[in-house]
C-alpha cells in the first residue's frame, strides 16, 4: 500500500502537540518538556508517513497504470520506427542493387553491340586483290580493315613483337611463320591455301585465333603481356 505525507494534518499535530507539551511543562519542570519536545519531533515524523485515503489510493494506481502504458506505447512506438527505417534502408540498398546491375548490363548490351557493328564493317581477306609482295604499310592497311576498330591497336601490338609486320618472317628455330609467328606455319592453311604469301589470309587466321582462344586480340594482348607469347 502507498503512503505519502500529508503535511496539513502534519501541522495541525505538530501543534496540538506543542499546546500541550508547553502546559505539562510548566507543571513539572523541563526535564518533561524535553522528553515532550521529543514526543512532538517523534508525532511529527509519524504523521508524515499517514496512509493515503482510499480514494486517493485508487488515483494514485490509475496514474501508475497510465504511465506504464504510456511507456510501453513509447517502446512499442521506437521499435517500430526502427523496425520501418531498416526495412526503408535494405530496400533502398536492394534498388540501388537493381539499378546498378540494370546499368552495367546497359553499358555491356552497348559495347556488345558496337563491336559487332565493328565487325560487320570489316573486310574478309578475299576482298583483297593478291599482289606479288607488300610492303609493312599496306600490311597494316590491310589489317586496319580487317580487325574491328577497337581491337586493332591490341591485334598491332602482337605482330609488332612476333614480326615486325613482316609477312614472310620465319624463326629458324622453331619454324614459327608469317604475322603472327604460327607454329608451324601451316596451320595456317585453315584460313586460305596462300598462307605464305597473303598476309590477308594470315591475318584472317590471327583474328579467328585470338578470338576462339582468347575472345578478342584484347585479350590475346593482355596473356602476351604476362607470358611473353601467345
């Protein structure tokens, strides 16, 4: 059961107290006014602690019951809100996601589709007239028409490193000929019968070998640069 003070009732008893204390003190001396001085303290402090009227009691258990609700309602609030701003957060991490996944297919579905408008526009070897001899320059005219326009500078830097864009270069120890320094050479003959004297037909064979083994000139270059061949 709660108790609280009740100061008004407090006071009046305080006081009837003191009344009574100042005329038992005149009769019989101050020794009993000091054993009443401390009665009254004693009176005093009791009342202080008075139960609390049972009206007041029910009031003061509503209240109580208000405020733990109150509370609960509070915590129940926070951790919906909680709950509400981690769900916003994973979803607005999950559509991030999609829109990033949505524009690296965009940008591939793009470089996809330039590099077979690349292809389209190339040459094939036959459209080349033969000639008895070619220079390096129109070797590489010839190969600049031939290979998309993205892979060339990769497709240049390997026949720059195997032959010096030399068609008719033969390593006299291994037997590796042509452009692309094919081992042996003859394998060479898938891409036309005048492997040894077109560089046309050897450069056909170069693209269709980088691309079957590497996917691109691109990417024979880069296993060229970590390994020295290819």
């Amino acid at each position: 059961m709660s108790r609280i003070s009740v100061r008004g009732f407090a006071v009046a008893s305080a006081t009837a107290v003191t009344t009574v204390g100042a005329v038992v003190g005149v009769a019989s001396g101050n020794t009993q006014a000091a054993a009443d001085d401390n009665f009254e303290a004693t009176a005093a402090d009791t009342t202080l602690l008075a139960d609390i009227p049972v009206g007041e009691q029910a009031q003061v258990q509503v209240s109580s019951l208000s405020q733990q609700a109150d509370a609960q309602a509070a915590a129940a609030d926070s951790t919906a809100r909680k709950a509400a701003e981690e769900s916003a957060r994973l979803q607005a991490a999950k559509d991030a996601e999609a829109k990033k996944k949505a524009a690296d297919k965009a940008e591939q579905d793009r470089k996809d589709a330039e590099l077979r408008a690349n292809r389209a526009a190339v040459r094939d070897a036959s459209s080349f007239s033969a000639q008895s001899s070619y220079s390096i320059s129109e070797v590489k005219a010839m190969a600049r028409q031939m290979i998309p326009a993205d892979q060339f500078q990769c497709f240049s830097n390997i026949v720059d490193h195997e032959s010096g864009w030399n068609y008719k270069a033969t390593n006299p120890s291994s037997g590796a000929y042509g452009l692309m320094q094919a081992l042996p050479g003859s394998k060479m003959v898938s891409a036309g019968a005048d492997w040894r004297t077109n560089p046309a037909t050897q450069i056909k064979w170069g693209l269709n070998y980088m691309e079957s083994r590497y996917d691109s000139p691109c990417g024979a270059w880069s296993f060229w640069q970590a390994n020295h061949w290819y």
